[in-house]
C-alpha cells in the first residue's frame, strides 16, 4: 500500500503538482520542527509524513491542478475533499509516521482560528504535524509558479505567513519559520 501511494508523490503524477513541491514542503517542515525543538524521531517521521501531505490530489478529476484560472465553487467543493481522501489513504496501516501522515494529509488546510478545512478544528485541536506542514505548505505555494498565479518574492511570501500568525497559522510554529528565515538570512 505505502508504496502506491508514496511512488506518485515522489516521482511525480500527472495529477499532481511536481514531486519538487512535496521535496521543498518536506524540508521545510523538518527545518521549523528542528526550530521547535521537537526530537529526532518525530522530525524522521514528520520528514516523511510531510511528503505525502496532498497525495489526496490524486483522487481529483484530471485537469484540476492544471486548470490556469480560478476554481468555480464547485470545483473547490471537489479540491477541498483531497484532505479526507489523503487520509482514507494513509489510514490503518498502524505505523507512526503513515499515522502522522494521515493527520497531516487531513489537516493541514485546518487554521489556527478555526476557518480553514475539512473539520474547523481550532487551535491544538490541529495535530502539530499538521500545524507545521500548512506553514511549510503555504510558503512553498506562494513562492512557487503556479498554473492560476504567479510566484512571489520571498519577503512578501515571509510576511504573509508571519500577518496569518495566530488566525491562519500557529503563532509558534509561525516564530519557529521566521526564526529560520532569519538565521538563513544572517550573513555567515
């Protein structure tokens, strides 16, 4: 089972986003997690998990993810549902990091203020892992090209992220990414 699901996300599927994407977002989570102190063993897992965040997408129409303009309302009905489709697909195998993944997979669209998607989970109600793949997430789609945008500059992307602390994001998982940014900014 890991291995159908794993194989598209890491080699790339026509009806996802490039396999580059779940690289970058899997790096970046494991960054925030080191800048939150988190132990080795939940950064390999959270390493992994964090790579099959939207494997849900294969369960969406061909053309989706391509399609160059705004998605009708119901079309965004269709994309929001590849959270609990990710998870049905990681679900039950009774291993740590596909348990994770599985959160991961459901909930990191979910906002720290409770208006995201697909439960309204609030706050720590959010699994962590979760709470830090949606900043991962979010930074690497904003600087990043994609078929209906543009890619933004890094400070703007920096600053979006740092304005959703507290309502979109969690605030600490928000200082663990800016912490990041600014130690990798610091001149050596």
């Amino acid at each position: 089972m890991l291995t159908s699901v794993y194989d598209p996300v890491v080699r790339g599927s026509p009806r996802m986003f490039s396999p580059a994407h779940s690289r970058r977002v899997s790096r970046s989570a494991v960054r925030i997690a080191s800048r939150l102190g988190l132990d080795a063993e939940y950064i390999e897992h959270l390493r992994e998990a964090a790579a099959l965040h939207d494997v849900g997408k294969l369960a969406l129409p061909p053309g989706m993810l391509e399609k160059p303009g705004p998605l009708t309302r119901e079309e965004r009905a269709i994309m929001y549902r590849h959270t609990l489709a990710g998870a049905r697909m990681l679900a039950g195998e009774g291993e740590p990091m596909l348990s994770m993944a599985a959160d991961v997979a459901a909930a990191h669209h979910e906002h720290w203020d409770g208006c995201g998607y697909p439960a309204g989970l609030a706050g720590e109600e959010i699994p962590l892992a979760a709470r830090i793949v949606a900043v991962a997430d979010v930074f690497d789609a904003l600087t990043h090209d994609r078929p209906y945008k543009r890619a933004w500059p890094v400070e703007q992307a920096i600053a979006e992220i740092a304005a959703g602390a507290g309502s979109q994001f969690d605030p600490a998982v928000v200082a663990a990414f800016l912490s990041w940014h600014r130690a990798a900014a610091a001149p050596a």
